[in-house]
C-alpha cells in the first residue's frame, strides 16, 4: 500500500498507523529481544494497543499536535517493520521527544532512515527545532543509527536504568533544524 506513506527514503517508509497493525505492535512490544531497548515494562495486549492507537490519534489530529505517530515500513516491499513518534510536542519551545521501535529487520539500516524521515517531518511540516531523544548505554546498535540519523549526545544519566537485572547510564541525545539535510521534504521549500 505504498500509496498510503507519507515519507519514503532509501531504506524505510513512513505511513499513518491503523488498527490493523495493532496485532504486530502488542506482539513485537512483548518480544524480550525488541523491549530490551525499551522504557516500558508492562505487559501489553491488543486492548492495550487500541489506547494507545487512539490517543495518539487523537493527538495528532489536532492543527497544533502533541503527538505525531507513524508506521515504520520497509521501503523495499512496504512490509510493517515498527512504528516510530513524536511525542510531548512543545510548539512554543519549538520542541519534542522521539521514539521509534522496530519489531522486525533490525539491524538493516530502516531504523536509521525512519528516524532521519522522522527528523524532516518534525523540523519541516512541525516547524520544530530541537528533537530529543533517549537511550541506553549498552544498546550501542541504536546510538549509532541515531547518530547516523543527525542526533548528538548531550548528556548521561548514570545508572539511571535496570536492564536485565543490571544498572546501565542512560544517553541523552538530541537533533536540531539548524544544519539538518533534509532527506525528502526540503524540495517542497518555497
């Protein structure tokens, strides 16, 4: 359904979410090798997913969102592969956090491309400036996607998290407009 996506570069597409992937988000969520690299230590079930589905689309419909969620696919053969967001959207600071999971294809650089579509989303359509992110010190994979992606770290919380039973710093990073190539919608500038 590569017409239903909204960004598409060389590895990932980015489209709305639907309730039918739901299934694959609670499934993949609950998945010990995806959620290792995850805040969230809940349990989650289809029922779970609907909330969250609808509260993030209730966000994002706004002129001004607080939140803009997109599914991740793969740009080769559209298949679902995650879903990434924008979230705690701050219009009047120009702000926002970013968060991306991928259930499947890690390890491919789609995960690296959906964030860089996400960055262009957020300092082109959003008009936002400064995009900050989190993630852990042992989960060297997903720093180095984020870095590839234009994000920088800026600080560490140490031994601010437990993972698998051990204490590890958590990495703050973050993106700005000022310098980003946009990978897709800058040629739409006036």
């Amino acid at each position: 359904m590569t017409e239903d996506f909204v960004l598409r570069g060389e590895r990932a597409a980015l489209g709305p979410l639907h309730r039918d992937h739901l299934p694959s988000f609670a499934r993949w969520i609950n998945d010990p090798e995806v959620r290792r690299g995850l805040a969230h230590r809940g349990l989650l079930n289809e029922d779970a997913e609907v909330k969250w589905y609808e509260e993030m689309t209730e966000a994002g419909r706004a002129p001004r969102p607080s939140a803009v969620a997109f599914a991740v696919h793969d740009a080769a053969d559209a298949e679902l592969v995650g879903v990434c967001g924008i979230e705690g959207i701050d219009h009047h600071f120009s702000r926002a956090e970013l968060g991306i999971f991928l259930g499947r294809r890690r390890g491919t650089g789609i995960g690296t491309d959906a964030v860089r579509l996400a960055l262009d989303w957020a300092f082109m359509i959003l008009g936002l400036h400064n995009v900050m992110l989190e993630t852990y010190e042992f989960n060297d994979q997903a720093r180095r996607a984020y870095e590839r992606a234009g994000f920088r770290l800026i600080g560490r919380r140490r031994e601010a998290v437990t993972v698998m039973g051990r204490r590890w710093d958590s990495l703050l990073m973050d993106a700005t407009a000022t310098g980003f190539e946009s990978p897709v919608l800058g040629r739409l500038r006036p």
